[in-house]
C-alpha cells in the first residue's frame, strides 16, 4: 500500500480519537473502498490500549454478511498482532437452538447484526442484550465494570430498537458510514474525502458513460479492457449491471439475457440474483453452488464471472474489488443507495501492492466505468484530453520526474553484512514473536520490503531482521533523506496525458487555450481551492506574451492526478509523491512547475500546523535536489490575503519573489 493512504488513514484515525473525548456522538465518513472497517480497527485498538475498560458494542447490517465479515477483519487483525488489543465476539443466534440466547463476557468488541435486535427477536424480547448490557455496565463499590461504546456501522440505516436505550447504556456513540444521514444530525466530524481518498489511490475515479449508451455498450467496453487487466493486473475484471427493483426488473433481465446469447456474447459468464428467492441464475458450469457459495466465488480475482446483475442485493456488504464496471438500468431516487452502488466498482483491486504496478498498470486500476444516474448533490467528474493531434503536446512538453532509491541501492550498504554485525550484539533477553512481527508491521514500506527480501522463507534471518529494525530503520532514513545519495532521475522522461479528469470543486476559470479540452466542449474548469484558480488566472494572463505556444494553443496546464506521471518524490515519516498543481513550458524552451498552497482563514486546512510546516520544508528540499539534476524552474506560490509569496528554486538555490517579481522573472 502507497505510503499517503497509509497516512491518510491513519490521520483520520487521529483526529477521531482526539474529538471522541469532546463529544458524545460524532460521525466519521469515508467513502467505500477506502478502508473504512480497518480504520475502525484502528481507532477501537488506540482506545483499548489506554482504556481497557472500554467495551465496544459494533451494529452493523445484517444484509450481505456484512457482520461476519467485519468480525472476520476484527479476528485477522488481532490474530495477526496488528491490532492486539481486539478480543472480537460475533453475536448470533445460530449456535442457540430452542434454548434461551446468552452473550458471553471476557471480551472487548462485540458485533451485532443490526436484524438480530428488533422487534418480536430473541435478542430483544428475551431482553438478552439489556441483561448483558445491565452486567457489563453494572457498578460495584462506586466503580463501573466497563463503559460501552457503540459503533454503527454503515450509520445512515436507521436502528431505531439501539436508539431506544442508548441513552442507558452507551457512553459513547460513534457513526460510520460513507454516506452518513445528514437529517439525522449525522454531519461528518471527521472526513475522508473522495478527492483525498483518489489522490492515496484508494479508490478509483469515474469515467462516465454517455447518457444514452445501451448496456451493450458498457459489455464491449469489458471485453475492450479484459485482456490488459488480466495481463497487467493478474485480476479477472467484472461489470456489474443493477436493473429495477420492481416491475420492470423481469423484462429488463430478458433484455440483457438476449444480448449477452448474442454469438460475440456468449464466451462472457454471468450470474443474476434477481428473483424474490435471491437465488442465483448463471451459465457458469463451475457447478451447481448455494447464493452466498456464489457470491464468495465472485469476489475472487480469477473468478470466472464476468458478468453480475443485480437489483438491490449488493448495496452494502458485498465487497467485489475486481469489479470495475457498473452499468445502472433502473432509474433510483435515493442518492444514498446510488453512491453506496457506485462504492461496489472504486475499490483498488491492487491495494495492497500497489507500488508494485507500472505505471499502466496503476492507471487502469484507478479507474471505473459507470453509466447511469448521478447523485445530483455529487461533485461532478469532468474529463479532459489534450488538445491537438496525440503526439502534439506530449512531445512538446517532456518532463524528467524523480524517485529515491532504496536502501540496498546504497554503494556502501550491504544488508546480510549490517545485520550479521548488529547479530553479534544481541540483547540477552530477546523481544517475543508478536513484539516483533508489531513493530514490523508499523515500519515502513521499504524496510519491510527489505525485511522480507532479506529474510525470503527463513524464520531465523526474518527475527533477526526486526530484532535490529531501529537500527535498520535509522540508517534507512539517514540515506533516504540525504538527497545528494538517494535522488535520482528516472529512465524516461513523461508528459501529460492524453485524457485525464477531475471533480467539480467549483472555483471557476474560463481557459480556452492550454493544453487541455472538455470532453463536453466547455471552456469552464474547475481547480481545488480559490489560491489555484487565482494562479491559474495568473498563469493565463502571461501566456499571450511569455508561454510557447503550438498553434492557438499555450503550454501550460494543470496536472490533474488521474493519470499524471508528473510527481516527484520526496520523504516525510515515510515516500510521499509531488504533483505540482501546474506545468508551464517558457518561449524561452524552459519548464516551470508550481505547488500552490494557501494560508487563509477561509482554507478548510489548517495550514498554520506545523503538519503544514513540515511538508512545506520536505517539498523545498526535495525541489532543491531536483531543481540540480533537472535544471528546472520550481515554485511554492503561498497566498496569505490577496499577497502572493513566491518561493523559487533553481539550480539549487532559494529565492523569494512577489507576484510582480515572478512575472518579471518569466519574462527576461
């Protein structure tokens, strides 16, 4: 996993923790896809590490096995020691038969299929639940057993029978759920935004079919793609189709059926689970399997299915990451259930390894294909392709980006031989198997990378390895931050894209002639905050007089990520990548890239942090290293009020410019 979704969640988790000790009830939202489950891990082991009285109560939708499949994240994370703290417990009512249910004590986390506590229920009419909440609450001598906290899972589905004696029981409540219920007061605390969850390639962006697109257009878009995701991904890729829930559903599945038993169709496997049984339909001949034996299958990145076409069935709770592809018949109403539908195709197939993957590879992991009804309340996604013939820019504009070499790239390092040396200093006492396998796990991607290249299958060169990653870790950071060793140019030099996109954030500029065009012809873009279009005015207004030119059109534009090879990478508390805001090639044949930031009040960042600080200063002294091996023009424009400070660096070396300053410099 890409160090920035590392830290994206594990900030977020940050800031939840620190605000539940100011609030009874707060909300955390984050879209499907971006890890939401282990976040909430996370934030129940920190507080069980410094409050074990807390006890934890997690309601959850009993749709989809959702509550299994959270208890079964729970269990892997505790068993695999990178949670310790979680001792789970999934309540059900299966193992009880005829005989009164019972919920034991002695553990931590306790998961609640939402279903299980309703009404005419075991659970709540035989008052199960109160009885356990009643003991686990109880007070003796003045002290309270424990404190429960009750996550709700997926928040924005009511649990009305929860509500009823919250205010009993639980001290804290804690609402997850990527589309949170706003008339419920469930305004987010804490966020995880889509744009911040694309940027760590957490989940993928939307490529939007046109309005009027037949289904059999989204079918000849998968089998357009079918072969590179197989070959570049190693993942068998999956377009779901959703049709009506109610009269209509029947004709439209006959409709599909008749196109996909068209002779250029009939190689695809599909499955449907449409009729009012929820049984599965499928020319699959992998055998005669049970719906959710079905459903499991699907999930798997060599399934044989092709094809899924559902109704309401996978709106929560079936995570399918290998499906990239949604095509929407029916026309729904509910923004919820639209984007918790979309959720279904943005998850990063290659998440884990992401790193891994050339950089093709990466873009068609990034993205989704959707056809049908957008959220009308949704930032809307524009794309973007380059203007002129395909080779015009791209050759025009060629840019050398940078990476930091690994530490075994170090001349001087040799693995085996630093290990063996601090081996031969072993503390008397060594750490246990679990300390160990933690503080591994909290490392960074490079030293695990080295870890388990280091130790391949053998269990005593791995303990050795982590019983010396301080050490390991220290050195590794030394050369990674010495710039001069570890910065390097990489082998080819890259350009913008040929299509790109990026969502509707407002702040608006008219720009008809850089490099980029609509796709639906507008003139009118879009840029994430009012300090970016303010530079972006500014860029225009120079352009006539000192921006090349090919043809009408001027050299400059805005890098947007989907797609952009453009980045430059740089290290703080892990590998982070640079992508500047904006490229601009001078008639002087010179390339400017700028990193716009801001400091107003307005700026929903608190960019006074010393977060803000910090990250500043890694970007100039990364920008000061490639401004040597580039010869490139590097700016940190930071707009305070209506002034502009402009940080340039070339060749090394720093300079201050004011606005009128920089246009000067621009044009000599």
């Amino acid at each position: 996993m890409l160090q920035e979704a590392k830290d994206l969640q594990y900030n977020a988790v940050s800031k939840l923790v620190e605000k539940i000790f100011h609030k009874n009830e707060l909300t955390f939202r984050a879209p499907t896809g971006s890890g939401k489950t282990r976040m909430m891990s996370d934030f129940m082991n920190r507080i069980l590490t410094n409050n074990p009285n807390v006890v934890f109560l997690v309601s959850t939708l009993s749709k989809g096995n959702l509550a299994e499949q959270n208890y079964n994240v729970f269990k892997d994370c505790a068993d695999k020691n990178i949670f310790p703290q979680l001792n789970p417990h999934l309540i059900s009512s299966e193992s009880s038969g005829e005989e009164r249910l019972f919920i034991p004590e002695g553990y931590n986390v306790y998961v609640l299929p939402r279903d299980l506590y309703k009404d005419k229920s075991k659970l709540k009419d035989e008052g199960t639940l109160v009885n356990f909440l009643e003991t686990t609450t109880s007070i003796t001598d003045g002290t309270r057993k424990h404190n429960v906290w009750l996550i709700k899972d997926e928040c924005h589905q009511a649990t009305n029978n929860l509500d009823d004696i919250s205010k009993s029981f639980f001290e804290k409540v804690i609402n997850f759920s990527a589309t949170p219920n706003l008339k419920r007061g469930q305004t987010p605390d804490v966020e995880i935004t889509d744009d911040a969850a694309m940027n760590a390639k957490l989940i993928k962006s939307i490529e939007w079919g046109e309005d009027g697109d037949e289904v059999e257009k989204a079918i000849c878009k998968l089998e357009e793609i079918r072969e590179d995701y197989v070959n570049q991904l190693e993942v068998n890729p999956c377009l779901i189709i959703q049709i009506s829930n109610k009269d209509k559903a029947e004709q439209e599945w006959l409709n599909i059926k008749s196109i996909l038993n068209k002779n250029e169709h009939q190689h695809l496997k599909w499955m449907s689970i449409v009729d009012k049984k929820d049984k599965c339909e499928t020319n699959d001949k992998v055998g005669k399997l049970k719906v959710e034996r079905w459903k499991d299958y699907a999930k798997e990145k060599a399934s044989t299915i092709d094809i899924i076409v559902f109704k309401m069935v996978i709106s929560e709770g079936w995570d399918i990451p290998r499906a990239c592809m949604l095509y929407q018949v029916r026309d729904t109403k509910s923004r919820q259930l639209d984007e918790q539908v979309m959720g279904r195709v943005r998850r990063n197939p290659r998440l884990v390894d992401f790193e891994t993957l050339s950089s093709e590879a990466q873009s068609l992991a990034m993205t989704a294909w959707i056809w049908g009804i957008e959220p009308k309340d949704s930032k809307k996604s524009r794309q973007v392709r380059l203007f002129g013939d395909i080779d015009d820019i791209p050759q025009a504009i060629r840019i050398k980006t940078t990476h930091l070499k690994t530490l075994t790239e170090r001349k001087d390092f040799d693995v085996d031989k630093f290990i063996c040396d601090k081996s031969k200093h072993d503390e008397i006492a060594p750490k246990s198997i679990f300390t160990l396998y933690d503080n591994l796990q909290k490392s960074e991607n490079e030293v695990q990378n080295l870890c388990y290249d280091y130790a391949d299958t053998n269990v005593q060169r791995w303990w050795h390895f982590c019983e010396h990653i301080d050490a390991v870790t220290k050195e590794y950071n030394n050369f990674i931050c010495n710039y001069d060793e570890s910065m390097e140019l990489n082998d080819k030099e890259v350009s913008f894209p040929l299509t790109s996109m990026y969502v509707d954030n407002e702040h608006y500029q008219n720009i008809g002639d850089w490099v980029w065009k609509r796709k639906d012809g507008s003139d009118k873009f879009s840029f994430d905050s009012e300090a970016e279009r303010e530079w972006a005015s500014i860029l225009k207004d120079i352009s006539r007089n000192d921006i090349e030119s090919i043809g009408e059109k001027y050299l400059w534009g805005k890098n947007f990520l989907s797609n952009s090879e453009i980045k430059f990478e740089y290290y703080q508390n892990g590998i982070h990548s640079s992508y500047p805001d904006f490229v601009m090639k001078d008639k002087h044949g010179r390339i400017h890239l700028f990193e716009v930031k801001s400091v107003n009040v307005s700026n929903s960042a608190q960019f006074d942090s010393d977060d803000y600080k910090n990250k500043v200063l890694a970007l100039k002294a990364c920008y000061k290293r490639c401004s040597e091996l580039t010869d490139y023009h590097y700016y940190l424009p930071v707009q305070r009020d209506d002034v502009w400070q402009i940080t340039h660096i070339v060749g090394g070396t720093e300079e201050l410019l004011s606005k009128d300053g920089f246009k000067t410099s621009i044009s000599k």
